[in-house]
C-alpha cells in the first residue's frame, strides 16, 4: 500500500513539473500580470498541499483507528475538534489568501501614463488588431514592446469571446456594447500563443493568435516597416496573383493596404505574409497549407466566412498564393 | 428483528386492499404513491446519466488526440451542450427529488408527502421535458449553445434555429417541476413530522432537502427568466439582450449564475446531507456536532446567493465589486470545513465499518477536499482570471458536481436501495465498481487541471499538436472510459440483484432512523402505527420503538385506524405536536393530464403553433379546476 502511494505521489509530481515546465503555461510566467498571478499560485498551492496532506491524513486515521491493536474509546471531544478544524484553521488561512487576493488585485490592470494602446476586435472566429497611435491594422497578431505598459481595448460586435495569453497576463472577456480594457506589462522578448477562453460558436476552437514581444528597438522596426504600403509585387507571378485578387471575390472582403482592395469583412492582409498562421490558428502559414485554404476553407474551418473557391484554376490559386506570402 | 410499526395480519390485509394501486397501465398513469413517483424519478434520472455519461464518452474520444474527425464541430457543441443541460437539469436535480421523495415520508415517520397529487404532477413534469429536449436530438437539431447558452451566441440572428429553443423551453418547463417538487418538500418536512420529531431532532439529510427546497423556490426563478426573456427575444422580437435595441449582454449572465451558483450548492447539499445518514451507520457511532452541520447547511443556503459573479471575474466588473464577491466565495468554505470535521470526528469516535457505501462516502471526503481546495483557488481573483474557461475549471467543477455528487449517489444506492427495492446488492461487486469509479475519476479528471494551466480552453472541438496537451487528454480519455465501466458496474450490480440478490431485512445495517422501521420495501402507507419519537437518533435510543397506540394518542390518525381511512397526522412546525389530520388522495389521472396541458404550451411555443400552446393551457387549466374542484369530496 505505502509504495503505491509513493508511485502516485512521484507521479503527480512529474504531472506537475510538466504542467509548470511546458512552453505555454501559466506558471511560466513572461508578463507582469501573469508574473503576479504565478506569484499568489504558488502561496495557494503551498497552503493547499498543507491542506490536503493534513485532512486526508486526519481521514485516515479517522478510518483505521477503531481497528487499531487495542483501540480504546477516543476521548476526541467533538466541539473543539470541529471549532479548530473547521473554523478557526480554514480562517486563518482564509485570511491570508484574503489579503494576498485584494494586495493582488490591486496593483494590476491599473492604467498607466505612457501606455501603448491597441484595439482589439472579437470577430467570428479571428481578432482584428489595430494600432491606434500609428494607424497600423493587422490581425491575429499583436507586436507588443517589452518593458512598456500595454492598453488592450476590447470589443466585439457580435458575440462573446475572452482575450487570453496564458503567460502574459489572465482572461479579459470581450462584450458585445462593453468595451473592456486589459492592462498589463510584457517583460520577455518571446512569440507566445494567445487564444478565445469564452465559447464563441462553431470554430471557438479556432480563434487563436500571437503575441510577438519585442525589445523596444526591434518594435519600433515593426511599426515602422508596417507604416510603409506594401511595394510592388516582387514576381511576375505575384502580380498576377495581385491582379486575380482586385478582380475576384477576395478584395471585397479582405484589405491590402496601398491597393485598391479594402473590404472590411475578413482580414486586414497587409502583412499576411509574414504571419505564422492561416485562418486564426487553422492552419500553419506556408504555401501549401495557402492553396489548400483559398481552395476550400470552409473544408478546414468549418463555419468561416471565407467561401472556397474551388473554380478558380490551379494556377490562379498559385499565383494568388505567391502574392499574399511575398506581404511581409 | 421486530417490526414495531406493523399491526396484525388480517388488519394488514385491509389496509392492503384499500392501499394498492390498480394493477398494470392505470395504475401507472395514476399512482400518488410517493415510493412509486420516488423510484420512478430516481430510474428515470439514471437514464439520463447514462445517456449523458454516453455522450461525454464519444466526446472524449473526439479530444484523445489532436486534430481528429470524430465528431464534427457542430456535433461537438450540441454534445457537449446536452451533456451539461442534461446533467444539471435531468439528472442532477431530479435524482436528488427522486431519492427526497421517496425517503423522507419514511424518515420522518410519515405516510405520504404533504401533496401526493403535486408530486405525480413534478414527476411527469420532469419527464415530459426531458422528452422535449431529447427529441431536439431526434429531428437533428440539438442545442448547440452550452449549457449556461450565453447571449448574443445563443440569441438571433447567432442562433437562428430551433436548436436554442429546445434549450430555453425545456429549462423553464423543468423549472416547473422543480419549483413544484420544492413546496411539496417544505410543506412535507414542515407539517408531516411524526409526533416527537422536533426540528432539533430532523436527520440532517432532512435538513439538507429543506434546505435544497427553500435554494430551489429563491434560485429558480431567476434562470426561468433569464431563459424566458431569452426565448421572447427569439420568438417575438424584443431587445433584453440585443444591444442594438438596448438591452444588455450581461444582464443574462447575471440572472443566469444568481441561479447557477445557488444551483451548485443545490446539487451538493443533499450530497451531502446523504453522506451525514451514511458516515455515522457505518461508524457505529451518531454524528458528531449535530447542530454545527444543520446550522452550516443553512448558512450555505444564505451565503451562496452572494457569490454569482464569481463567474463573471473577467467580465469587466468594477475591481471593488469582484473584491466583494472573492471574499463571500471565500468565506462559503467555512461551513464545509466545519461539516468535514464533523465526518471526520464522527469517524474518529467510531469503529469504521468499510461497507460499499461506506467507501463511497470515504471517496467522496477524499475527491471534495481537492475540489474544495481548487473551490478556494478560484475565488482567488486574479488566479481566476487565468484558469476560468479552461481545463483547470472542467476539473475543479467535475471534482465538486461529479466526484462530491455522484460519489454520495452511489453510495446512497448501496444503501437505501435494499431499502427500495427488498433486495441487497453484492457488496464485492460493489467494492469493484467503487474502486474503478474512483481511480478512474481522479486519473481522468486530474490532469484536467494542468490542461488548465497549459493554456487549454474549455468547449473546444479540437486542438493542435505540439502545445503539450495530446498526452494528458490520451490518459484523461482512458480514464474516463475507466470511470464509466465503473458505474456500469453498479448498474449490472441492481440489475442482478432483482433476480438473484438476497431478501433484505428491514434493517440490514442497524441504521438509527425511522426509514429501518418497516419492512424492505415498506408497504404502501409506510408505517401502520406511527412511530413517537424521542431522539434524534430513534432506532438506536428507542428499545423498542415507540409507537402510537390507540387510547392516550390525541389524533386516531396516528394509529393504524388512520391508516385504514387513508389519513396521516399532521404535526406544529417546530416541535412537532400532533393537531390535525390530513386525507391522503386516491389515485388520479389528474396530474398526468395537467402535465400534459402545459407539455402542449411548451410545444407549441417551440413549434411556433399558437394552436397546439392554447389547447395545451385549456386542457392544463381544466384539468387544474378538476383536481381542485374534487379534492373537498377526496378528504370527505
């Protein structure tokens, strides 16, 4: 009996180390607000493990000891056993949780003087992200400098969705005639993931994005690269890419900036060649996952907007392929 | 073991003849009998159990790996939708109503519920709306919106089919039931108390379905509007919840969780309530700090509406309000430690016996704890702004709403069943169904917690590779698969006990209340004499029992005459003195055919047949008039 319960022990501890090892994990903190949280995390997780050693310990000396060799009458007086177990313990350490959770809150989401803000768009299922200050527009993907304070300005014109990047900061829902702000500091240069936390419909599933801290120095190459309207297309055949997109569906539905497409619909392509993925985490962003996309995505994501467009030739899809990967 | 409450064989005889139900199809359609209405809802509500427990299964075959085609995303919603509504709505809440109705007449020393006509209504109530909604499955158009159906999702023109509509219209048809089943308590635990019985002496499950009843009647409302403005602005075009016609988003999350939190503790008091009958039987040793565990069932009732908008931390509430609202969920633990001392000591005093139920109730300390402590961990602020929505909240609420439920569910079975049915289960079928229940459990729901903390979010279809989660939903798979053989096994274990399992006495556990005083099962009006209560724990106290006796009781109600004139005494509300009498119906068809009339409102509401809705109101309305009408020449 005792080594199983060993086995068990070592087992969730390995559990454990993986949990707070892993990549995205919320206790592998890389932002000020989850830094604070991973902080009152592991408080909790050491008043809990008291916890729990000491009650199912108490159980099970409560259930083994009438069979105990010479068991004799417990003289256990029931009144102090149930104020001091079930009051005055789970008040104090009530009280400290108290404390820390009202110190916590208190110092996060607080507006900052030299914040940098960005809107964020809840949409059916992707996020449009646009840079108020300097007017840049892009979407599933926020450049976020590290060290300066950031204003995420969150709404939705449709349903619910909730903003979440489990190692910057906690969830920060996103209403419908709400607005909502979620403050907090990226302190790592690092891509981390981000996705929807509130169920928002059919492809809720896939509603991901990026979030690219930057040293302020590298961030201010972003914004100032992305100031500047894409250049011509660098390919014969990205030009007829370029063309097959003005004259078809796509540019009423998506914009590219510096052309002549600005549908509001879909996704701001400006930069899309240089985004990690295809339809809000659907997809990797590579050229075959792209012709497979304008192909057919409602065959990938089912329930997207984005119609497929089976009728157009191979080699158009190619071409418009070639046209969107070379916007970087 | 002799039988106190029994009287001799030819009296037997009469009483039976005057209390059976008709054989065959009426008497099924018409029976009050609140054993019979009690089983029925508790076999009907396993139903639903299975059937969600079911679903649950082939959505985790679905998430075992990433990126599968198991189930399409539509399907995954309406599964994961069903799987919850079911859950709280057609399980959770009705087997609890179930196990209520069938035994506190018994443990309180009673001959029916105060409304035995009411609770036939309740029950078919309750069915007809689990039809309603499962038929959504039928036509292919299952509720696809969560259980908790948030807005704008869930309203036009997100939801544009009839799929929300099951969903809405059978939340507010059950409510009926439930809101119904919730009097019929109160009323009965009130004024049907055997003589003696003062609420200083009630058996704290009686306190917990007291409880359970007044949460019901203050919370229900609340989500039956939430649902009812819902289904106005689908059906008619209103604005509560559109903002373009001014309404309001949150507004439906609030009225949503003033019910949905309450509801939580509502699924968990009678748990609860169960497990302080359970504990102190096998402990051979009566409750420690009786009074401590009735007065923190009550305080639950009033501290858990004060916490709903724990649900909403990331809402954009003002940080003041959440502050508020963190405090009182931390402060609602505190009368769960104290019951859990209570347990504790009750064992610790005892010599603990380690029947199947027993190990149940030993379970169930062992899984609460842990969804107590992440209970906690939650109403941390901050921290639940990182865990809500994701895994780590799937396995805290599955720790408290199936571990902390469904472990004192099973453990009631094994130990009132042989009460209910006059069979015994097989205890070593038993201890193996127990035990693969409860490593299944906790491997499947475990891990679930640091799902959580890898960043995965609850109520997706799918997820990629590479995040770090395909291992741990493999083994949460498994595990649940593990789980589920293990309940299956009690459901073979009360399926071989009706033909092979041994006679069960009156009394196989040496139990201290009043249920143990007739026979397994009890006959149709429970006891013949009315026991007379003088302890709070009457079969261990009372050598022999005391019962009323014809000569120096008040109310011949009391004594088997009353019987014969099918009548129960009713008794003052606090100390439980005898003062009137009170008839009990004979069997009608009545509450059948008003269930059915407002059935015919909820269809055609959902049908948009205003003929179907108005016929519907008329038959219920008559049928309401009728049973009204003839219940003076009832009580003669």
């Amino acid at each position: 009996m005792r080594r199983v319960r060993i086995l068990v022990f070592v087992g969730v501890c390995a559990l454990l180390v993986t949990g707070c090892g892993a990549a995205n994990s919320i206790v592998n903190p890389k932002g000020s607000e989850a830094k604070s949280i991973a902080g009152i995390w592991w408080v909790a997780f050491g008043l809990a493990t008291f916890v729990y050693v000491v009650v199912s310990g108490l159980i099970i000396y409560a259930i083994t000891r009438g069979h105990r060799k010479g068991a004799r009458t417990s003289g256990l007086r029931e009144n102090s056993f149930i104020w001091v177990g079930g009051v005055i313990v789970p008040v104090l350490i009530l009280a400290v949780i108290a404390v820390l959770t009202v110190q916590t809150t208190a110092s996060l989401r607080a507006a900052s003087p030299d914040e940098l803000h960005i809107d964020v768009t809840g949409k059916l299922w992707w996020w449009g992200v646009r840079y108020p200050a300097s007017g840049i527009v892009t979407a599933n993907e926020l450049h976020l400098p590290a060290g300066q304070p950031v204003d995420i300005h969150l709404t939705s014109d449709n349903v619910v969705h909730s903003f979440w990047v489990p190692q910057l900061a906690g969830k920060e829902d996103v209403i419908p005639g709400q607005p909502n702000d979620l403050r907090f500091t990226a302190k790592t240069v690092g891509t981390y993931i981000g996705e929807c936390a509130e169920f928002c419909g059919l492809q809720h599933a896939h509603m991901g994005f990026r979030v690219v801290v930057q040293t302020p120095a590298d961030f201010g190459r972003w914004v100032a690269r992305r100031q500047i309207a894409p250049s011509e297309p660098v390919s014969d055949e990205a030009a007829k890419g370029a063309t097959i997109f003005d004259a078809q569906a796509c540019a009423g539905c998506h914009t590219i900036r510096g052309t002549s497409a600005n549908g509001k619909v879909g996704p701001d392509l400006t930069d899309f060649g240089s985004r990690p993925t295809i339809g809000a985490g659907a997809l990797e962003n590579n050229q075959q996952n792209l012709e497979k996309w304008i192909r057919d995505a409602p065959a990938i994501k089912p329930g997207t907007a984005m119609p497929s467009f089976r009728s157009l030739s191979e080699g158009d899809i190619a071409a418009i392929t070639a046209y969107l990967e070379s916007l970087k | 073991m002799a039988i106190h409450t029994k009287v001799n064989e030819q009296l037997e005889h009469e009483l039976e003849e005057k209390w059976t139900d008709e054989p065959g199809i009426p008497g099924f359609f018409n029976t009050v009998d609140h054993k019979r209405i009690g089983i029925r809802y508790i076999y009907t509500a396993f139903i639903f159990f299975f059937a969600a427990g079911a679903i649950a299964l082939v959505m985790r075959v679905q998430l075992a790996q990433p990126n599968s085609h198991v189930l399409s995303p539509q399907t995954y919603n309406e599964f994961f939708t069903m799987h919850g509504t079911t859950m709280i709505f057609l399980f959770n809440t009705p087997v609890l109503a179930g196990f209520g109705n069938y035994l506190i007449p018994l443990m309180i020393g009673s001959r029916d519920m105060a409304f035995p006509r009411l609770n036939a209504f309740s029950y078919w109530v309750f069915v007809l709306s689990g039809i309603l909604l499962y038929s959504s499955f039928v036509i292919g158009h299952a509720p696809d919106g969560g259980w908790f159906a948030y807005v704008p999702l869930t309203n036009t023109p997100y939801s544009s089919g009839i799929n929300i509509d099951f969903w809405g219209i059978a939340v507010v048809f059950v409510g009926i039931s439930t809101t119904v089943g919730a009097i019929n308590f109160i009323v009965t635990i009130f004024k049907l108390r055997a003589p003696g019985m003062t609420l200083n002496r009630m058996p704290i499950y009686v306190w917990s379905m007291l409880v359970f009843s007044l949460m019901a009647i203050f919370a229900v409302p609340a989500v039956t509007v939430a649902a009812s403005l819902l289904e106005l602005d689908r059906l008619f075009g209103t604005s509560f919840y559109h903002v373009a016609g001014g309404g309001s988003v949150l507004l439906y999350q609030h009225l949503f969780w003033f019910w949905g939190h309450p509801e939580v503790y509502i699924l968990f008091i009678p748990a609860t309530g169960m497990i302080s009958m359970i504990i102190p039987v096998f402990s051979r040793h009566r409750l420690a700090g009786y009074i401590w565990v009735a007065t923190a069932l009550v305080a639950v009732a009033f501290i858990s509406f004060g916490v709903w908008v724990h649900h909403m931390f990331a809402t954009g509430v003002p940080a003041l309000a959440l502050s508020f609202f963190s405090a009182v969920s931390l402060i609602i633990t505190i009368p769960s430690g104290v019951q859990f001392f209570a347990w504790i000591g009750t064992m610790w005093k005892g010599v603990v016996q380690f029947r199947t139920a027993m190990l149940f109730a030993i379970g169930f300390l062992l899984i609460f704890l842990l969804g107590g402590i992440t209970g906690v961990m939650v109403a941390i602020l901050p921290f639940d702004w990182q865990v809500t929505d994701s895994y780590f909240v799937v396995a805290h609420f599955h720790y408290v709403l199936n571990g902390a439920v469904v472990f004192p569910l099973f453990g009631a079975i094994y130990y009132w069943l042989p009460k209910m049915t006059g069979k015994m289960l097989s205890e070593r079928l038993g201890k193996i169904s127990f035990w693969t229940m409860f490593v299944g459990f906790n491997v499947a729901f475990f891990p679930m917690h640091i799902l959580g903390f890898l960043g995965m979010p609850r109520r997706v279809y799918t997820y990629d590779a590479g995040l770090g989660w395909d291992g741990l939903n493999l083994v949460v798979t498994i595990a649940s698969f593990v789980f589920g053989l293990g309940a299956l096994l009690t459901l073979f274990n009360f399926l071989w006990s009706q033909r092979h399992g041994e006679s069960a006495p009156p009394d196989p556990w040496r139990a201290d209340t009043l249920e143990w005083a007739t026979t397994s099962p009890p006959p149709e009006y429970n006891f013949a004499k009315i026991p007379v209560v003088t302890s709070r724990d009457p079969l261990w106290d009372e050598q022999p029992l005391r019962v009323a006796e014809p000569g120096p009781e008040p109310l011949s109600a009391l004594t088997a005459t009353g019987a014969l004139e099918k009548t129960m005494p009713v008794t003052e509300g606090m100390d439980a003195k005898p003062q009137a009498t009170l008839g009990i119906p004979e069997p009608s068809y009545l509450p059948f055919v008003a269930a059915l009339g407002v059935g015919g409102l909820f269809v055609g509401l959902l049908v948009k047949a205003a003929l179907i809705g108005v016929i519907g109101v008329g038959v219920g309305a008559l049928a309401v008039v009728w049973w009204l009408w003839r219940t003076d020449e009832d009580l003669r």
